[in-house]
C-alpha cells in the first residue's frame, strides 16, 4: 500500500533480485508498448531499480535507440527532461 508519502514500493523492491527488477521494467516496456506513457514507465523503472542510471541501463537492453527518441518525442516540459534524461537521449 502507498504511504502517505508517495512511496511507490522503493522498500519493496528494494529486496529484489536483479532478475525481479528485470523482468518487472520489461513489462512496465510491454505496457509502453500497449499505451502506458513514457513518463510512468521511467518514473516506475527508477523506483523499481532503485535510481536513474540503474533503470537507464534496464530501459536500454529492452528499447532500441528510434524506440527511446520516439518515446521521449511524445512528451513535453519536466516529464519530457526526464524521460529523455533516463532514455539517454
């Protein structure tokens, strides 16, 4: 359950196998694929990995380089810094 704070599950995931964290960013990728926005998928893939260049690299093994600008075409203003800045693009 989310405390108060805003906490999406950073404890939690925290006890996670690499292996978890994988294959929980892949599907957040499939739900990109299905019409989950960029910007929900970048922001879980952070917490879930437990900071930007850990979700950058995940991000990276399941998106290609047009996938990602594509991606981070489609948004604007803050959410567009970041998901570029986790896209690396």
């Amino acid at each position: 359950m989310l405390s108060v704070q805003g906490d999406l599950g950073e404890e939690l995931f925290k006890g996670w196998t690499d292996e978890q964290k994988r294959d929980e960013i892949g599907r957040l990728v499939a739900g990109f694929r299905a019409g989950l926005p960029i910007g929900i998928v970048c922001n879980m893939a952070e917490k879930i990995a437990g900071g930007e260049t850990s979700a950058r690299r995940y991000l990276l093994s399941f998106m290609s380089l047009e996938e990602r600008r594509d991606a981070a075409a489609t948004e604007s203003g803050g959410v567009k810094e970041l998901v570029s800045r986790i896209l690396g693009v």
